[in-house]
C-alpha cells in the first residue's frame, strides 16, 4: 500500500523549475508522478493514505556530501564554543565547565575560532593554565586542524621542547623554542593517542544527536568521515548499524573510509558501495593538507599575512601517489582533502599517475584555492569537487588578507567551476561548520554571510542560481556517492526521500533563504520529523 502526496508546490530538480502536482509513493520508492487525480484514480485501491502538504514546498531529500555526523553529534553534546565572540568568553566558558566534572578530568571542546574575535590570535596553555589548573584541557579550533592544550594536557602527551613533530604537523613553540599549547595536523595525534577511550555509549549518544538534528535541518543523508577516530573502525561501524539499523533511525550514511582503515573495512566485508540501504561505503579518504585557519593548507606560494610558510603538505607527492594506489588495489576512488592550489595539484597529479578504473568517481573536498589549468585538468577526469558554499560566509574578508588578493580569482569559485563544466556536491563540512543546507544554499546565492549587519557581497560573479545551490545538495551528493540514477530527483523509481519547506525556496528573496522552515523530513517514504509535532 502507499502514499498520494498533493496540495503543494513539487518540484522534481529534473531540470530548472520542473514540478508536478502529486507523487505516489510505495515502500522506499517513487512509483509515479503527475496529476492528483489522474494518480488517485490510477492507484484507488493501493492508496493507504494521502498526504496534504498544505501549501508547502516539496523537493527530492537533502543530502550533506561533506560532514562528520560524530562529530557533529559531538558539538550537540558537549562544550561549544563556536559562538563566542573573544578569547575571554572563550576561557570563562571552558572554566566554567571544568567546575561541572571530577577533578583530573579532561576538558574537552569544539569550535573556537579567532577569526571572531577582536583581536584574533589563538589559546595559548599558559592562558588556560590560569582558569584551569587543575584539569588537562584541549579545545579543538573550528577547522579541526589545530587544537589548543594547556600545559597538564602537554605533559600528559609528553610534549616537551625536545619531541619530535611528527612530520606533516606542527608543534607551535614560544620565543625560547617551548610549546606554546598550539598542535597542529598531524601533531594533534599526540595528543588524541592519549586521550580516555570513546565507549560505545558516547558514539550512539552522539549519533542519535546528530541524526535527531539532521531531520530538523531537513537531511535525509549525509556523507561521512568517522571511522578512523573513535576507537577504530570496528566499534565506529558497530555504532553507526545499531542507531540507524537497529534502532530505527534510518538516515542514509554515506561512509568515506580513512587510508588507515580500509584493511579493517575489507576484513568486515566491506567493499565500495557495499553495506545496506541506510549503510554504505564510499571512497578512500586521505588528507593532502591542512586548513586557512592554522595556514597548514598548501599553497604554491608564501601566505600573505606570513611570507614564512605557503602551508604544510600532510604527504610528499610519492607518498600521496602510493595512497591513491592503495586505494585502487581496493578498487576504490579517492576522496582526497585538498585546500590549498599545490595540494590540489599533487592530488591532481597522483590520480592522473593512477587514473580510476571501474565504478564511482574520485572527489576533492573543499577545493577552495585553485588555478585556471588546474581546473582545466580537473575536467578531464572522471572526478567531483565536494565544495563547501558556507565557507564563503566564514572565510570572507579575512581569506583575502590571508591568501593575497592577487592570487583570489579561482577561488571560491563556485560558479566558473559549474560553467566549466566541473561537476560539483555541496556539503558543510559539519562540526565545522553549521550542518543546516539552507545555509550552505543562502551563502552560495547571496555571497554574503547572515551575520554580517552591512551584507558585504564577495565576488558575486560567482553566486549561483537557487536551482544550481540546491542541485549541489540533491543531485550533486547523489552524483558524489554514484547514485544519480536512484537518488537526488523526483521521478520513477527513485529513492522516496524529501526535503519539505514551509516556503517556496525559488520564489523568495534570496537573502530569506536561510531563515526558511523545514516542515516535514521524509526518508524511505516516511516522515521522520514534522515541525508540526
């Protein structure tokens, strides 16, 4: 038996402004659409309900093609710190939190981040030596490529002035060669290996909190990076099957798997695209660089505000080619972490060196700094840009004193990449930035970011089109997972997932968009979530 949905504005994403008046759906899948009476007397007897959208605006489910769903559920669970606005806030906040927890405990947080702040420079330990002496602390920046700790945190990793970085990090120092708290890339991993194990109750707390969220927000799925660090792939993935599994909490997750873990995947089975309905596995992941924030992302030439590093390269080019080798003896594309233009180039070079045989596409995430002939590279393979849009609200202006603004016209360049031909998915990028798509969609039309009271456009050249931002969150993440052809459109025989808004999205002022309402979340043909109740 099935369900009639009517009474509302149905666009299918098919192409620019195609609706229909109803859809029939049966089970998780789309049987037909067209007229509502033409489909209610057609299914009469098959018809087990009908849905009155009231109004509302229906479009095929949101997909994130970039998040950290733990992570996310991590942000939702404990200390954020995303909102404040001056490193005093900051240190007041995480004070306060200490008093709430066992005396040695550590204090863990998310999401400071500088560039907020008036004066924007980073924690430092002996800042937070101050307002927590007596547990070890670490706050990890909005990027997640750097992390302040205080000194207990230090001498519990064994950090001294005489460690090693490991290569592709940094262990920032003071003015007589110390540590100043500061770890950044693969220095954290000193840290992390030190840290309490994860239980299994924490990740299914935080999953449930970050699926419950994500209906709010009106995803039906998202594409996820979680199995290397939350006590190994095992525990990681056992969490992931029994929240949305067995708990019933279907939510479709997409699953990028780690370099470090893709041995442990094929111990379990596991295989590119295997996995269940709700369950799947994606691409290998690697990371070529760092992030803007710390200046750990690569650049083919110095930063402006530090002439003293262009960024830190995370592998050499031989080694980032042997892990894109690593990932075809899988028979796996490669979803390669690429911010700055020479990551993106050696990312470029080593899958040309390995070029992808067989099902899916390889994906650079972010791909924020680019050149003109890497684009041009970039077209002629079988590959996509999971790009971020809301980074154009987060990173503007302070990107542009950071980069140099010689260096700026491919970057960002949202638009050029769509008229070039560039395939792209749209993502947030979760924790790191707020997991809501209408965000993303609001800062990729406008150029502009919500918060800012004078609506500063950057580069509008390159916004796009409302039926081009909402395609990167729909057919673009369909297109990223290799499911274009069952996801990411409302027609026949694809997926019964959608995103139902209280307005019409395309018919609105643009800079509304991101205070839309979600009305009703559907996944597999049923609602998971209605504003209504």
């Amino acid at each position: 038996m099935g369900t009639l949905w009517h009474g509302g504005t149905i666009y299918t994403l098919q192409h620019d402004n195609h609706q229909t008046e109803a859809v029939f759906t049966m089970g998780n899948k789309i049987i037909e659409i067209g007229g509502t009476e033409f489909l209610r007397q057609k299914y009469k007897e098959e018809i087990q309900e009908e849905i009155d959208l009231k109004g509302s605006t229906m479009l095929p489910g949101f997909v994130d093609s970039h998040m950290h769903l733990i992570g996310h559920g991590e942000r939702l669970i404990r200390l954020d710190l995303s909102k404040h606005t001056s490193k005093q806030e900051v240190l007041l906040a995480v004070q306060r939190f200490s008093e709430t927890i066992e005396e040695g405990d550590w204090v863990i947080g998310e999401g400071w981040n500088e560039n907020l702040w008036d004066h924007p420079e980073p924690i430092y330990a002996q800042e937070l030596d101050k307002y927590v002496p007596n547990h070890p602390v670490m706050l990890k920046r909005v990027c997640r490529h750097a992390l302040a700790v205080n000194t207990l945190g230090l001498k519990k990793a064994n950090i001294s002035e005489d460690t090693e970085c490991p290569p592709g990090g940094v262990i920032d120092r003071d003015v007589d060669g110390k540590p100043n708290g500061l770890l950044k890339d693969q220095a954290q991993e000193l840290l992390f290996n030190v840290l309490p194990a994860v239980s299994e109750t924490y990740l299914k707390k935080a999953l449930r909190a970050a699926i419950t969220d994500a209906y709010r927000l009106g995803l039906t799925g998202g594409h996820t990076e979680d199995l290397n660090y939350y006590g190994g792939f095992a525990q990681t993935y056992q969490a992931f099957k029994q929240v949305i599994e067995e708990e019933n909490m279907p939510f479709r997750a997409h699953l990028l798997v780690h370099h470090e873990v893709v041995e442990d995947m094929a111990e379990e089975g596991g295989r590119f695209l295997g996995g269940s309905e709700h369950i799947e596995f994606g691409a290998m992941k690697i990371f070529a660089d760092g992030a803007l924030g710390g200046r750990t992302a690569l650049l083919s030439h110095p930063y402006a505000d530090d002439p003293k590093t262009s960024g830190v390269a995370i592998y050499s080019q031989e080694q980032l080619d042997g892990l894109v080798e690593k990932a075809r003896r899988h028979k796996m594309p490669a979803a390669i972490h690429t911010i700055g233009d020479l990551a993106f180039e050696m990312a470029l070079n080593a899958i040309e060196k390995h070029p992808l045989e067989g099902k899916g596409r390889d994906r650079m995430i972010h791909a924020q700094i680019l050149r003109k002939e890497l684009i041009d590279r970039a077209k002629k393979l079988p590959l996509i840009l999971d790009i971020q849009p809301r980074f154009t609200a987060s990173d503007f202006p302070w990107v542009i004193d950071r980069i140099g603004e010689e260096y700026m016209e491919y970057c960002y360049a949202w638009k050029t990449l769509l008229e070039e031909g560039v395939p792209c998915a749209g993502g947030s990028d979760a924790p790191i930035e707020p997991a809501n798509p209408l965000l993303g969609i609001h800062a990729a039309v406008t150029r502009t970011n919500i918060d800012d009271p004078h609506k500063t456009v950057y580069y509008p050249s390159e916004a796009l089109s409302v039926y081009e931002a909402v395609s990167l969150f729909t057919k673009g993440s369909a297109y990223a997972a290799s499911h274009e052809n069952n996801r990411g459109i409302i027609k026949e025989g694809y997926l019964a997932d959608f995103t139902i808004l209280k307005e019409d999205i395309f018919k609105i002022p643009k800079q509304q968009i991101a205070g839309l309402t979600v009305d009703k979340t559907v996944i597999d043909g049923k609602i998971v979530y209605d504003a209504d109740h």
